[in-house]
C-alpha cells in the first residue's frame, strides 16, 4: 500500500447505485465510530445510512434515506440554486451545506426537512462563477468555517470564512501553492483543520491534502497523490477509531461513465 508523509492508504471502494439522480457525490460526514455517513450530490439531493467493513477496508454501504433538498417553504430547490457543495454537521445533529451559485450555507434540522433561509455575506460578492463555497466545515464551538474553490489569483491566499454566534468574519487565510483548488473541508476529532484540493490534468486528478491549526498556522502536508491515483476527491471526513485518526474521502463522477464514485481511507499519524 502506498504510504505517504502522514497517510496510509487502507482501501479504495467502487460505490455504484442505479438510481439516476445518485452522483456527483461533493460532501461527505462519518458518524464518530465510521459506521454511519451522510453524503451530498453537487444537484441538491442528500443520503444517509450505513458502512459495513471487512477488517478496516470497507466491504458495502446501505442507503437508508436518499432525499432531495427543500428550501424554507418545503418546495424542492430549483436547480440553479441546487448547487450543494459543502457539508457539516453539528453536535445536535443540525446539517449545514454550502452553496455555489447562490453563495451562502443553509441549515437543515434533517434529510426531509425545509431549509433555512440562506445565510450569506457581502464577502461572496466577488467570487468567480462555479468556484464558490465547495468546503464547509463546523468547529468544536459550533462555528462554521467556508471557503472558496478559488481565490481569484494564483498568488492569492485562500480566504477562509467564519460563521460564529451570528456574525460573519475572516480570521485567516489559507497559503495557495501549486495547481491545486479547495474542494472539501473538515475539522477532525484532534481540533486541526483539513483541506482537501484537487488539480485536474486533462487526463485524470490529483489530490492533496493538508491541515492546519485553526487559526491557519502550523501547516501540514497530509497527502499528495500521482496523477489518476483517485478519481475526482471532492469530500473529506476525519474520524478516530481504536487505532487512531482516519480519513474518509469521497469522488465527484460528474455523472460521467467514465468517472465513478470512489470512497478511499487512509490511516493517519497523529
């Protein structure tokens, strides 16, 4: 298996489902013990259910509630405001998604429930069209921290967003270096924030990840993969088991047949 600064790669599972609204797969949570996930298309639908594995490598996955997402008044999104990109889930089981299009995070109190009203900020205002909030990720205080796909420049830092006790700011930034964007964010049981980027090369992807303290310092190379290693890595949970830190990551298929959606584990070290 390939072993990388701070990974170790523990298998890569094929998930295929028939249903024709399944895919384009951009969010991803576990419970804290692996065995449950809620995961977000990028068309405004969200699953949930449960992993069974053989060892530590997973062997299926069963869908239990697979759901399209309403706004405040229980009608179904429209599809130019059903760009879901980022996930989250609070400690009370509150889900939080990130939107591209519309620019802004909306609260769900669960899969069949109405949306909130969006929460947005004049910050998004200058976001590049389908390079908006793609990573969402919710703090131990309950604070939401967002940022875009792109920063507007290769030279530009990453901006990172907070939402806490009501008020937006930026707290920090995020150094840009390389090809690669932000497509997915978590905060893992350790209280370190992690990036997941992505580079496309025409042929296939590459992947990165890396983690920071929250305030943006202490950066840290998690994982860097070859070119076609993974598919399209577009979501990213970070659990603990009895062995320690785990890394869930989940592809995008851009509901192509020749992408497909992939789920990758890696072991941590600490």
């Amino acid at each position: 298996m390939p072993v990388y600064a701070d990974a170790t790669l523990i298998g890569s599972f094929h998930w295929v489902v028939s249903d024709p609204n399944f895919g384009g797969l951009s969010g991803l949570e576990l419970t804290p013990d692996g065995t449950g996930f809620v995961a977000l298309t990028d068309r405004g639908f969200i699953a949930q259910g449960t992993i069974s594995r053989n060892g530590p490598a997973i062997a299926s996955l069963e869908i239990q509630a697979f759901r399209r997402l309403l706004g405040p008044t229980r009608a179904p999104l429209a599809s130019d405001f059903s760009d879901s990109e980022g996930l989250a889930i609070g400690a009370d089981g509150t889900l939080y998604i990130s939107f591209e299009g519309e620019d802004g995070i909306r609260s769900y109190g669960g899969l069949d429930q109405p949306g909130s009203q969006l929460n947005t900020s004049p910050a998004f205002a200058g976001f590049q069209p389908n390079s908006a909030l793609e990573a969402l990720a919710i703090g131990p205080d309950g604070a939401l921290y967002t940022m875009p796909e792109r920063s507007g420049l290769a030279t530009r830092p990453f901006p990172v967003f907070r939402f806490k006790s009501g008020v937006w700011d930026q707290p920090f930034e995020i150094t840009r270096t390389g090809p690669f964007l932000i497509v997915g964010a978590d905060i893992g049981p350790d209280g370190r924030l992690y990036i997941l980027e992505r580079d496309f090369a025409g042929i296939g992807f590459r992947s990165r990840v890396r983690r920071f303290a929250l305030d943006g310092s202490d950066e840290e190379l998690i994982l860097e993969t070859g070119l076609r290693t993974h598919d399209n890595l577009e979501g990213i949970s970070v659990w603990q088991d009895a062995q320690g830190l785990r890394m869930t990551l989940i592809s995008d298929d851009n509901f192509r047949a020749f992408q497909r959606t992939e789920i990758v584990e890696y072991r941590l070290t600490d």
